[in-house]
C-alpha cells in the first residue's frame, strides 16, 4: 500500500526558499565549477545510499540528470546556459540545508522540493537534453558507434545545435507567457511562476 501526500508551497515558502536560491547564487561566484560539481556528486551519493523514501531518490536521479548535462563534452553547453545549471547546482553545493541531510526520512525533503522547483525551471535544457541523449543512443547503435568515443561528431553537433536553439526557444516562450524559466542566470528568479 503507498500513501500520496501533496505538499502545497505559500508564496512565503516559495520566498523562503527564492531568499536560499539567492544566496546560493552569490556562493557560485566564489566557487568553482569542479568544487560545485564535487560537493553535488557528494550530495548524490549520500542521497542514493541514504535510507530516504522513493520520491526523494527520483527527485536526486533528477539532480544528476543536471550533473550530466554540464559534464557531457558532446552537449557542450554554451556559457550562458551552462551558468544558469551551474547556478541551480550551487543550492546542493551548500553544506547549510534547512534541513541536515544526516535526518532519517526527511533529511533530504528540503533538498527534494528544491529539485522539483529547478527542475520545473530548467525544463526545457532537461527536455533537449534528454532528447539529445536519446538520438545519441539510437544512432550510435544504427551507426555501429560506441557512445563513449563521440565528442563532436558532425551528425551528433548538428542535433546538439538544434535541441539547443529549441531549448532557448522554450525558455523565451515560457518566459514570455509567465511560466518562469528566464534567461537569467540568476535562479531567486525562478519560481515567480509558482
């Protein structure tokens, strides 16, 4: 038997948690990409070894989903969009989470309501990325290519370029129609929409 609980966010608790995505954003601009992505990884491993229930690991599959797309060579984020990541990706980096991780249960629960937050926001670089990989996948395998020898193969960098444009077409368009997810890099931004 499994019990649904819906969690519903105030604009207080979305304040909160605006007010958190900021000071992590000033963080970024004193750490580097490699310290971000360490201390994520960490956060990835406590959170996959951790006794914590279903809805908090998918939420963490999530965030190494993020992971992936800012290291993957082949995708090749351009600066701008790989800030925006890099900025969402600075909150995991912190080691001051509202609630300690180290809790049993809920420890990650504040970690997990922040990733669906980001995730909602970065939904169109999620979206392209996850196609990307996708054709990647089917066409190294109709190609008779191994996926882990591609870098920038010109059949590969012209999907790349396409998902990528669709990307920032998305992002603009959701903007435009007040779904969140502006260009800025700077994430206490994000959740106007919610």
């Amino acid at each position: 038997m499994s019990l649904k609980i819906s969690l519903e966010l105030s604009p207080q608790d979305l304040d909160h948690f605006r007010q958190i995505m900021n000071k992590a954003t000033k963080a970024r601009s004193k750490s580097s990409e490699e310290d971000i992505l360490r201390q994520v990884r960490d956060v990835l491993k406590q959170g996959q070894t951790a006794k914590a229930p279903d809805f908090i690991k998918q939420r963490i599959q999530t965030l190494d989903k993020m992971v992936a797309m800012v290291e993957d060579v082949a995708w090749g984020l351009e600066d701008a969009d790989r800030e925006r990541v890099l900025a969402a990706l600075a909150y995991f980096a912190d080691p001051e989470d509202i609630i300690p991780d180290h809790i049993p249960v809920v420890g990650f629960l504040d970690d997990a309501i922040m990733i669906e937050l980001i995730a909602r926001e970065l939904k169109p670089e999620l979206e392209a990325y996850h196609d990307f990989c996708v054709y990647r996948e089917a066409e190294s395998a109709r190609r008779g290519e191994q996926v882990i020898t591609m870098d920038r193969v010109e059949w590969l960098d012209k999907r790349r370029k396409e998902l990528q444009s669709r990307m920032r077409r998305r992002r603009r368009g959701r903007r435009r129609s007040g779904g969140g997810g502006g260009s800025s890099s700077t994430p206490g931004s994000w959740f106007s929409s919610f």
